[in-house]
C-alpha cells in the first residue's frame, strides 16, 4: 500500500508519524493509499523550517519571488494533465473538471506574478515644511493553510502563491481525504527554484488543525470549509494572536425570471448545481422560479438532469463523477429522502444509481426536488452534494428577500434578460459575489473571493488585493533631513503640519 509522506523543507519525509488515514478511489470505492497524519512534533518540524526558511526568503528581492513564480506557472502548464489525474484519483471529479480547477487556481499564480506592482507604497512629498511621508509593506512570517477536499489544488493555489510572492513562509495541511496533489505541487515549486523550507505540506486531521491554531511562530491562518469549522479556527486562531481568513459554507441560489432564456438557464443551473457532483462551494444548490418561469425550467431540470453522464473521473466522456467518501453518498440519500418526507417533490431521483464496472463507487445521480420551502431540511442545510432544490416566488423582490433572510451570503445568480432588473437585484442582495446569467460567478485572481454573513467569519477575502494585504504588514515613515547648517527646534506639543 503506497504511503503518502508529509513535504518538509525541500524532501518527502515521515517526520516521525505514526498514525496513517485511508485514501479511497470514489469511483471503485477501493483503498488506494494511506496518508500519514501529523501530530503536534511533526507540525514544529514543518514550522521551524519554515521559521529558518523565511530568515532569508523575507530578504529576496522581488526579482527573485517573481522568478519562482513564473517558473513555477509553467511547470502547472506542463504538469496540468498530471495534476488533474492525480486530482480525480483521489477526489472523484472528471478530468476536464480537474483541469478546470488547476486553470482557476494557476491564474492566482499569475496575480503573483506581479506582485512587485500590487507591493508598490504611498509616498508623500512635503506633509510639512521638508517633511515627507512614505508606506511600504513587509510579510508577517510563518502563513498556514488549512484547506477542503473539493478543490485541493486550487483552493490552496489562492493561498500560497500570495503568501510566498510577498516573502512569506508557508506550512499547508490539506485534506487527508485527497492528499496527493499537495506533495505534487511541493515538487514543482522544489524544481522551479524556491529555497527549502518556503513551502511545507504536513497531512493531517484535527490533531494538525489544533496545532497549527495554536503554534506560536505562525503569524496567520488560511482556512476554507465549512461554516462550523471556519467559526472553531477563527476563535481558535484568533485568540493566539494570529490573523486568520476563515471562509465557510453557502447555499447559492440561482434565480430565473420570466423573461430569460430558459433552455439556457436550464443548461447552466444544471452543469452549475451537478458538476464536481455538487461538491462546490459555489455550486448552485437552490433554483428559485419567479413567476411564470416555474413549470417550464423545473420541466426543462428534470429532462436535463436525466441527460448527465454519469461515471468515474478518467472515462472519456463522463460528466460528473461520484462523491467523495461512502459517508458522503449516505448523507446526500438520506437528504433527498428527507426533502421527500417534508413534501418536496422529487423530479429526478439519484438514489440508487449504478455505474457499469464500478458497482462500489460513491455514485449519486443528480438530483432535482421541485416545491423546497425554506422550512425544509433540504433548504436549510448545505448538502454538498448533487442535489437542487428548487423554490418557487411570486416575485423578483420575494426572491430578493428569500436570499437575504438565508444566514449563508456566498454567491447568487439571476437569470434575466432585463438590465434593469439586473441592476435592481444586484444592489439588493445581501450576497458578495454575484452572477448576471452566470451561474458561477466566482471572481478572477485580481479581485478578491469572499462572501457574506456566515459564509465568510470575519472581514478576510482570499487572494487578490485582499490577499496581499493580509499577508502583509504596512508600515509607515515619516521623515525629514535637516540641512546641516541649519537647525530646526524641537516642540512639546504634539506635531503638526506647518
């Protein structure tokens, strides 16, 4: 049984583990490797490398990050077909998703790229008489990520490469359940040129979550999961001094007017609620038919669902692949079971689906439950899996207020082919990234990702602008040069421009 090692300053290494975790193929639901898992020992190896690490990685010159970085772009474009199979292997997502994924995530790295322009200071000439004033910024240290199985290179990809381009250091614990495609990363940073120690993967579970919360070298904490969770490291986090990102769960609503194009609407709530086997967190979970729009799209849902090729990740064609652990396919059944019980009506029926040659896969259909009120359990919680409800509303305005009485603010969409209702629901919505007959509207690497409400605990989006300034520190110079044969006197009272 293969074993998959943690990454510490520049070289696979068990680093003293001793406790392991299974790695399934959800397609075959067989063990395909053991991971090791990190206790707190491990943890301060990884860490104290990347203490020693950052000694001269915070002093490289800009040149020299920016080097790595695009380096180490082409060596995502040259492994992309590796990266995405090592991906599906271990997650369950078809090929082209996975590529999808490194795509979305490699556009970070070239964000940072130019990290010398997003770096750039304020200066400012003569506040007072030959007195001026300048700002730069400086890296906080030590960074760690802790991030989900659904997108294990790209969720980390809006992590490190920002972190590392403004001279941090970095320790990454992702998921155990796909844990390979970190170690793959750590090799290609290795080859691109960055200094040992800059970026370190420890595998792990909640005993390496607790010990990276409460490391007292580490300056910030990156964390992307769900809601429960995001709360539980941001008190932890914060409370030992660390900055922390902390973004949770969603429940994104897709909202379709009368007046769009419903076949298209159609076409993209299902590739938007299905795809990765809705295990997104800007995976549209929730269809809600304004008006006259209902019968036709839930019609059109229902016909569109049944048309998903379903199949394990790496056959040519397949659409979606399984989920991700048997517990996930348990939960998602017992979901739609129980959106059926509170009398939603269950349009297309994943339950019970079987894939040729793979029987004991993590296999769910897609799924579309018709009439989900707010009071259902399959409104209320976030399934993370591929399942869409779909509610219906009188109104553009009753939707506007069914998304923001939700506690979840992620993303949204509407569906319409009126600007100006457009412009009407996207100044309502208590929502931080919006889609106009987009249904996916997750932003690019030179804006910031971030929700609302309990989407995102705290006020820190992950990468772009945002991303820059959280991993780093401003700071801010006043100063004068006083001409030798000249003297300035000294005043008590406290300074004031002149």
């Amino acid at each position: 049984m293969r074993t998959i090692e943690h990454w510490i300053n520049g070289t696979a290494t068990t680093a003293g583990s001793t406790r392991t975790a299974p790695v399934f193929n959800p397609a075959t639901g067989q063990r395909q490797a053991e991971v090791l898992l990190a206790d707190g020992p491990e943890v301060d190896t990884a860490v104290a490398a990347a203490v020693k690490a950052f000694g001269s990685w915070g002093d490289s010159s800009l040149s020299q990050r920016m080097r790595v970085m695009f380096a180490f772009r082409e060596l995502l474009v040259r492994h992309e077909d590796e990266l995405a199979r090592v991906i599906s292997a271990e997650h369950g997502k078809v090929i082209d998703d996975a590529r999808g994924e490194i795509v979305r995530g490699r556009e970070v790295v070239e964000y940072a790229c130019g990290i010398a322009d997003a770096l750039k200071g304020g200066f400012s000439d003569q506040v007072s008489r030959e007195v001026d004033v300048h700002s730069f910024r400086q890296p906080l240290g030590v960074c760690a990520g802790i991030t989900p199985f659904n997108f294990p290179i790209m969720v980390p990809l809006w992590m490190h490469p920002i972190a590392i381009a403004t001279g941090n250091t970095f320790v990454l614990k992702p998921s155990e359940r796909d844990p390979s495609a970190a170690n793959l990363v750590a090799e290609l940073y290795a080859e691109a040129g960055l200094p040992d120690g800059v970026f370190n993967v420890v595998h792990g579970d909640k005993t390496a979550v607790d010990a990276i919360l409460e490391h007292p070298d580490i300056a910030a904490v990156s964390f992307v999961g769900s809601t429960p969770i995001a709360t539980y490291v941001h008190e932890r986090a914060t409370a030992a001094g660390k900055r922390v990102q902390a973004l949770g769960g969603a429940k994104n609503h897709a909202v379709v007017l009368p007046d769009a194009d419903l076949e298209f609407a159609a076409s993209h709530l299902t590739a938007a609620a299905f795809g990765s086997a809705g295990q997104r967190c800007m995976a549209v979970s929730v269809g809600v038919a304004v008006g006259a729009a209902g019968d036709a799209l839930v019609d059109a849902l229902a016909r569109k669902a049944a048309e998903v090729r379903v199949g394990p990740g790496d056959r040519p064609g397949s659409e979606m692949g399984p989920l991700v652990t048997e517990a996930a396919k348990l939960r998602v059944e017992n979901a739609i079971a129980a959106g059926a019980a509170q009398g939603a009506t269950v349009v297309a029926d994943g339950r019970g689906l079987t894939v040729d040659g793979h029987e004991d896969g993590f296999f769910v259909g897609p799924s579309v439950l018709d009439h989900v009120t707010p009071e259902m359990d399959a409104y209320r919680e976030e399934i993370f899996g591929p399942v869409l409800g779909v509610v219906r509303c009188d109104t553009v305005d009753e939707a506007v207020e069914l998304i923001n009485a939700n506690p979840y603010g992620n993303g949204t969409a509407l569906f319409t082919s009126s600007g100006a209702a457009a412009r009407r629901f996207q100044r309502a919505v208590k929502v931080g990234m919006i889609g106009v007959n987009v249904p996916i509207p997750v932003p690019m690497s030179y804006y910031s990702f971030g929700g609302w409400k309990d989407s995102l605990i705290g006020d820190s989006p992950i990468h772009g602008p945002e991303g820059v300034r959280f991993y780093t520190r401003q700071k801010v110079v006043t100063s004068r040069w006083p001409h030798v044969h000249r003297t300035v006197e000294a005043a008590f009272h406290f300074p004031t421009s002149s």
